[in-house]
C-alpha cells in the first residue's frame, strides 16, 4: 500500500488581508513544521512589505523617499530592488509601465506581484512540493498540488460574471504565474503613463502566462495602457510569455503558444 502522504500530500491553507487585499495561500507537502514556518515568515514578510512601501502610510520609508526624508540607501535593501525591478519594466514595455503616479514615485504596481512571488519561492525553498500564492487574483505556483495533478488558474470572463474566459494549467513547468490587469474588478485604475490619464484603450481584460509573477503583473498593465493591436505584438516579442487578451467588443485574442498553456 502506498503511503497516505505519496496520494495525498499535507494540505496548508491560509488566507491572509495584507496590502489592501487577500493573499490566499494553498501549500502542499513538506515536513509540516518547516512549511509551518515558512508560511509564518512569509505573512511576516508580506506585512513588512506593506509597512515599507505603502503609499497610504506616512510614515512608510517610500512615502519618507518622496518627501525626501531618506535617501534610496538609507531605505530596506528591498527598496532598491523593487525600484530596479521597476526601472527594468519601464525599459522592456518603452514607458507603458511606469512606478511613477502623478509626478511621484509609486512602485506599487510591481510591488504585489513580487511580494506574492517572493512569498511562493519561500515556501517551495522550504520543502513544500506545491504552493500556489493568490495575491489579489494574481497567482504564482510552483511545483504540484498532487503527483500526476498540475496545478490549474480559472481567468475570469470580464463581460460574463461568474464565468471562465479560460483555465490556464502548469502541466510540464516547475514554476508559473498568471496575472490578469481589466477593468471588471476595479474599474478604470490603470494609468497611461504618457498623459497621467486613465488608459484610453478597447481592452476590458489582459491575462499574461509566464515563470514568474513579478513581470506577468507588470507586463499585464503594461500591455493593457497599449492596447490591444500594439499590446498583443509587445506581448509576443517577449519570451517565456503567453497572454490572453479581451476587447470591450468581446473580441479575443490571444498570443501564438497560449493554447500549450490552457487545459
């Protein structure tokens, strides 16, 4: 007889209001104190995220950058990274993507997807042989839910509440993300960084496919301020990135190996 944990890996669920939303968390497998641990560290770290780069907060150390309390150096080390990591996304997308909001600095358009991906490769580094973490809708997996299971993303329909526009599978890859930007949950939120302006664009919903949930956050946004013409060609330059695009008129599109991606 197999043992019980080979058919039925140790199931660790938690879901977690931090950074004005919802981190869900689904781990499995691991020798359960480690993985215990690791889940604890990593809401820590994720609460630590929202204290250092919350715009909200005055006293954040990105609201004291602003006001020119401190210096980059003299901030986490993590604040420099995050603003590389954005300064490389301005680059890549020419300027869509931007982590500046009204003449400030505004990093929290990367900030969630990094956080959420830094929290998932914690968790696997820990010994979990699957973790999927659920920052806000946008979601990092690594490893699998089960043997022979991948782990599998519904991506909601934008002009059909309640529905599936589609479901995305990691069968065959160790790590994937999926991060959709729209308009259905949040309404006009996303900024076309050339005018300062709500995106004037015909795209209601844009879902991007890749490794790692940091630049499928950003190049969802990105692609979405563009369009969807320019937004879909930008998407299918970039490699390792799959994506689905939705029209207000109800036209999909979707880039070339999205279909390898969907089951």
């Amino acid at each position: 007889m197999s043992e019980p944990a080979q058919d039925a890996p140790q199931e660790l669920r938690h879901a977690e209001e931090v950074m004005g939303t919802v981190f869900s968390f689904d781990v499995r497998g691991g020798e359960p104190e480690a993985v215990r641990a690791a889940l604890e560290e990593a809401i820590t770290q994720l609460h630590r995220v929202d204290a250092v780069f919350s715009t909200y907060r005055e006293d954040s150390q990105i609201s004291r950058l602003v006001r020119g309390e401190l210096t980059v150096e003299e901030c986490d080390p993590e604040v420099a990274e995050v603003l590389d990591l954005g300064a490389e996304a301005e680059r890549a997308s020419d300027g869509w993507f931007s982590t500046r909001y009204e003449g400030q600095l505004d990093p929290t358009g990367i900030v969630k997807g990094w956080a959420a991906e830094r929290a998932a490769l914690g968790l696997a580094a820990a010994g979990a042989s699957g973790v999927s973490v659920n920052g806000g809708g946008d979601v990092q997996l690594c490893g699998v839910p089960g043997p022979h299971r991948p782990w599998r993303v519904g991506v909601s329909d934008p002009l059909r509440p309640g529905s599936l526009a589609a479901v995305v599978s990691a069968a065959g890859v160790d790590r994937l993300a999926v991060a959709t930007s729209g308009t259905a949950e949040r309404g006009a939120h996303i900024v076309d960084p050339r005018t300062g302006r709500s995106a004037v664009t015909d795209l209601v919903a844009v879902t991007v496919v890749g490794p790692r949930l940091t630049w499928a956050d950003a190049w969802a946004t990105a692609a979405f301020a563009m369009g969807s013409r320019a937004g879909l060609d930008w998407l299918e330059s970039l490699p390792d990135v799959e994506a689905l695009l939705i029209t207000a008129g109800n036209e999909v599109r979707c880039t070339g190996g999205l279909a390898q991606r969907l089951g």
